[in-house]
C-alpha cells in the first residue's frame, strides 16, 4: 500500500494559454478530481466502457443507435468528469452548485481548456502521488 496513490488531487486552473487563474485577493483557482484509483473513478470509465461498447455492437449490426452526434459525445464527457470531480475550489457560475456546476462547465465549449485539463490530469496517475516518508 505504501506505493498507491491518493484518493484525490488538485490540479490549478488555468485558462487557455495556460497560466494559473486566482481570485481578486490573490488566492490560487483549483478543482480537486477523484484518482485513477478511486471507486468514483472506476465506476465512471466502466460506464462509459460499457457505453461504447453497447455503441460498437449496434453500430457492427447496422443500427441506428449505434452512432451518436457530436453533442451527446460532449454531454457525455461532461457527465463524466462532473462524476469524477470532487469541487470547484474559490470559483463557480452563480446559482449553480455541485454535478450540475461541473457538467456546465466542462460541457461549454468555450471552456473545453478546462474540460481537456482536467480530462488529462485525471489520467495521469503521477498527479495522485502521496508524499513519502523519508527513508
């Protein structure tokens, strides 16, 4: 157990070209994402597998169901990373909170730079090291 990972991590916000994102009183923007090695996070990918698996056969068989448009793709991936998120952390959009907040915003493609972030941090299991004891 002393080489697994975390059960969560946060990642910065950043905006599109990269830099970090901090509130009016200087305080760092982050969003804190469940790890490859979570139960949330397993449960999600397994969902989607057998989503696009489901797809496939149809799609193999000549069904109609079998294909899926460009924005059921991107309401899928929302909901996906929405179920991997743990919080927005020192920003949001008024009046929205919780999955709903998460799958807004990583469903507008004005803000797909923060869906792609976190998209890759969640999949990268470096991000969730915990910190060793010194030997």
């Amino acid at each position: 157990k002393k080489l697994a990972i975390a059960q969560t991590a946060t990642m910065p916000l950043r905006d599109a070209s990269g830099e970090k994102q901090f509130d009016e009183k200087g305080n760092a923007l982050s969003i804190t994402v469940y790890s490859p090695g979570s139960k949330q996070f397993q449960q999600t990918k397994h969902v989607a597998e057998e989503k696009n698996s489901t797809r496939m056969v149809a799609k193999m068989q000549g069904k109609q169901d079998g294909k899926i448009n460009w924005s059921d793709k991107l309401d899928e991936r929302a909901v996906q990373l929405a179920n991997c998120t743990v919080s927005f952390n020192g920003w949001g959009v008024e009046g929205v909170v919780g999955h709903e907040l998460f799958k807004k915003v990583y469903s507008d493609i004005e803000l797909g730079h923060i869906a792609d972030d976190v998209e890759k941090f969640i999949n990268e299991r470096s991000n969730f090291m915990t910190v060793s004891a010194p030997l």
